[in-house]
C-alpha cells in the first residue's frame, strides 16, 4: 500500500524525518512532481475549495432537497451560520500545514518523529473532540449521538457493510494507485507520508505500539467525527449528499499534503462517505478507517520482518 491514512494530527506535519534513500527509475521525476505540487499546487487547490464550499452552503437549500429521516439534526435558524463557520474552521485547521510548510517557522534541519510527538498529537485530538462534544450539547442542545448519527448498536449489520464496502474501496484504491505510479513513471512503494515513513524505519517496540493506538483507535474517530460526522454531514444538510461526498472527500485528500497518496485518498474518503450515509451510524466509518490503518501497519511490519 502506498500510504497509511489519518494515524496523526497536524502536530506531525511540523516535523521532517530521515527517510529511506530511494532508488529507481523515475525517482527524480516524482522528487520534483512532490516539491512542486506540495509548495504551490496543492495549497492552490485547497484553498481554492473553501469557496466554492462557502456558495454552495450558502446557496444549496435553495435547490437541494435533503429527504427527512429523523436521523438529520438539520442546522434551523440563528444556528445554520453558527454550523456552517465551525465547519470552515475545521477545513482550515486541517490545511494548516500548507501555512507551516510555507511559513518562516519551517525547520530547517530534519527532525526525526519521536513518541512524544505521537503522545502530542493525540491529545490534541482527544482535546478537539471533547470540545466538538462540548459544543453540541452545551451550545447547541443537540445530543452529540444524534447529531452524528449514532443510532442504536447493530454490530452484525455494521461489521458485514463496513468490511464489505473496505474491500471494494480498498480494490479501487489498489487501481489509482498504479494509475498515479504510472503516470509518475516510479514503482517506488514509499509513501511521501512522514509517520509511514517513520513507522518504515522505527523497529522499537514503544514506538510502534503508540502508531498503532494512534492509527487503530485515536485517529479513526477524531477523524472522521471531523470530516464524515462534521463536514461531511454539514454540507450535505446543505447541499447535498452528491456534493458533501465530493467536497468533503477532497478536503480529506488534499489535507494529507501528499502527492502519490492523493487519488487513493479521495476513493478511501468516498468509501467511508458512502458507508455513512447508507447505514447512518458513524461506527461503520470508523471501523473502516480504523481497519486500513491497521492492516497498512501490519503489511509494513510484515515488509520490514521479511527485509531484515
């Protein structure tokens, strides 16, 4: 596989790590492609995304009709701008490593990840969700469980549809990522992500065993009750599930500021996306999510016990 998805916060995109020196045909070529696209295209494109998502919220309902569920906890009157801002806010907070990258305050030496780093990131993100919580039931009045979608427990229908709809997207993601490392001219099976990369040359056990309660457990829900629950669900109360899956999908892709797991990305976003809408339950998203992380660090492991 050529990325591991969501196993950190922003708090690691501020560092740079020694990586495995690559060789191979066309490794110049995408050396080159990852510079220009992270420096200049990339960003271009994800800004370039908030306002169009800003019309489309502001004029969707007017030719969108959401079908009523009882599930929707719909965004009505002085709290439809208050909805429609928090979700801004987290599309900018999830591009805020563009602004580091470009920013004075970039290191200038390499800086390898260390467990603290991984400890930092996810309680940055058990604090974001606490206070996502905080705003659904103190501001808003909202069951945070509702809200969300998270009906009563069916495991049997949620773990049959989740893994089900993995491997299908798992299928297609296998298919764009030989489109992306053709149109590279590589074979390269490194990942432009750095916590991969980091994962690739740690062998330490306490190392190894926080990626995994980051990328299996931590990351998983923060990130999807941040982009499936939130985003996701914001949007297409506004616009649509066809936009929201597309927008958010997007969003979700061009925040991990890689070039060779871009297209993968957005088709793994556009899984859990879909498995969202069709159950209604947040649980399935996020044992998908929680399930590639997983088998991703399991095939590594398995990689680099067979290499040594």
């Amino acid at each position: 596989m050529q990325s591991l998805s969501s196993h950190g916060s922003w708090v690691h995109r501020n560092y740079r790590i020694v990586s495995p020196n690559t060789t191979g045909p066309g490794i110049d070529r995408l050396s080159a492609l990852t510079l220009m696209t992270t420096a200049t295209l990339l960003p271009t494109i994800y800004f370039s995304l908030l306002p169009v998502i800003v019309v489309a919220m502001i004029f969707g309902p007017r030719f969108t009709r959401v079908r009523p569920d009882g599930l929707d906890q719909s965004p009505k009157g002085r709290w439809a701008p208050l909805d429609t801002g928090l979700t801004l806010v987290l599309i900018l907070i999830a591009g805020a490593g563009y602004w580091v990258e470009a920013g004075p305050e970039k290191p200038t030496s390499q800086v390898e990840i260390k467990p603290h780093h991984l400890i930092a990131g996810m309680a940055i993100q058990a604090q974001l969700v606490t206070l996502l919580w905080l705003y659904f039931k103190v501001i808003r009045n909202v069951p945070f469980n509702a809200r969300l979608w998270l009906g009563r427990p069916q495991v049997t229908h949620w773990i049959r549809y989740g893994v089900i709809t993995l491997l299908v997207t798992m299928v297609a993601m296998h298919f764009a990522s030989w489109l992306v490392q053709w149109w590279l001219s590589t074979h390269s099976g490194d990942s432009d992500q750095m916590l991969v990369q980091a994962f690739q040359a740690n062998t330490g056990h306490t190392f190894r065993i926080l990626v995994i309660l980051a990328a299996g457990v931590v990351s998983p829900i923060y990130e999807e009750m941040i982009y499936r629950g939130i985003i996701h669900g914001v949007m297409r109360e506004r616009t649509g599930q066809v936009f929201a899956t597309l927008a958010s999908s997007a969003v979700f892709a061009l925040a991990h500021q890689t070039l060779i797991a871009g297209l993968p990305l957005f088709i793994l976003a556009a899984g859990l996306s879909i498995a969202y809408e069709r159950t209604r339950s947040l649980a399935v998203p996020i044992l998908m999510h929680s399930l590639f992380n997983l088998w991703n660090l399991a095939c590594m492991v398995v990689a680099t016990t067979s290499a040594s």
